[in-house]
C-alpha cells in the first residue's frame, strides 16, 4: 500500500513596524501565500522607555492620573494597546483580502531588548519556515547608525527571512509623480 503524505503549508511570520512598507508587505503576503500556508503570524514591536517616552503625547496620558508607582505600569500598558491596535488594522487589510488564518503578537522593547533581538527570539520561539519583514531604504547612513533590522534578521534568524523591497511604496515627505 503506498503511503500518502499530506502537504503541509508554511508557517509564516511577518513582521510588521508601522512604516509605509507595512500595507506593501502584507498586500505581498496575500498574493504570494495566499492559500499556501497553514498559518501568518504577524508580530509587531513596539519600543518604549519612561526615559525616552512623554507618556502625555506618545501614548495619550495625563500626568495627573500617575504617580510614580504605577507610571511604568501604565506607560507599557498604553504602548501594549498602541501595538494591539496597528494590529487589529494589519489583520484587517489580510482579511479583506481573503487570507483569514492570521494570528497576531506584540512584542515590548524595553531598551534592555533590541526590537532585532526581540524579533529573532520569537521566531526561535514560533520556528516558522519563513520569516517576511519589508525593507525601509534607510541608506548607508541610517544602516551604519541605527542598523536594519531586516540585515539583522536575514544574519541571525534560524530560518530563511524573505526582505520585500519598497518598489512604488512612498518614500515619507516624497511627491507622487504626475503621470
């Protein structure tokens, strides 16, 4: 009797930071994995840091409802539900594509934790066959400073990481050519 061996789809995880790239990378998810994965995985970092955080205007609190005890509390709270948030609007465009098996995670960076360290973490984690993250253009200076994540991810992650290139997305502050 010869055996059959179900196909399993890939396990994706897409990592999404909020840019302009975050609608390319998902809208190039749904068309090319559309119906070929078992599961999308999308995960979002947020940073923060009393220190380099106004709770007032990052995160829409006012100083006199905290005291100094629940300040950090409510200041990763808040960033927690900013996070939540870009979520729910990321797998919302997923869905009106018709990709439906999206699940969804928000990773909080504090400044002992990188956002790249956090990433590869919890694909060491997840162990998806794939990992999606898009590609911002930063240049050589904005790479030598602050360095790419998706350069850290394609040198560190387990497993293989696809970078989807900015082509036609929007550069921040950029005129749309008359056409």
């Amino acid at each position: 009797m010869a055996e059959t061996t179900e196909q399993k789809g890939t396990n994706l995880l897409v990592a999404l930071d909020g840019s302009d790239m975050c609608d390319h990378v998902i809208d190039w998810c749904a068309k090319h994995f559309s119906g070929k994965t078992d599961k999308i995985h999308m995960v979002h970092v947020v940073e923060y840091s009393l220190a380099t955080v106004n709770p007032r205007t990052e995160f829409g609190l006012d100083y006199s409802e905290l005291d100094e005890v629940n300040l950090a509390t409510k200041v990763k709270q808040k960033a927690y539900n900013k996070g939540r948030k870009h979520l729910e609007k990321c797998g919302n465009r997923f869905a009106s594509q018709g990709v439906k098996s999206v699940e969804s995670k928000v990773l909080l960076a504090h400044p002992s934790k990188s956002v790249k360290g956090l990433l590869c973490e919890h694909a060491d984690n997840l162990k998806p066959d794939v990992i999606v993250c898009g590609s911002r253009g930063k240049g050589y200076m904005g790479r030598l400073f602050l360095g790419s994540v998706s350069d850290y991810l394609m040198h560190n992650a387990k497993c293989t990481v696809m970078v989807i290139k900015d082509e036609g997305v929007p550069k921040p502050g950029a005129k749309e050519k008359d056409g």
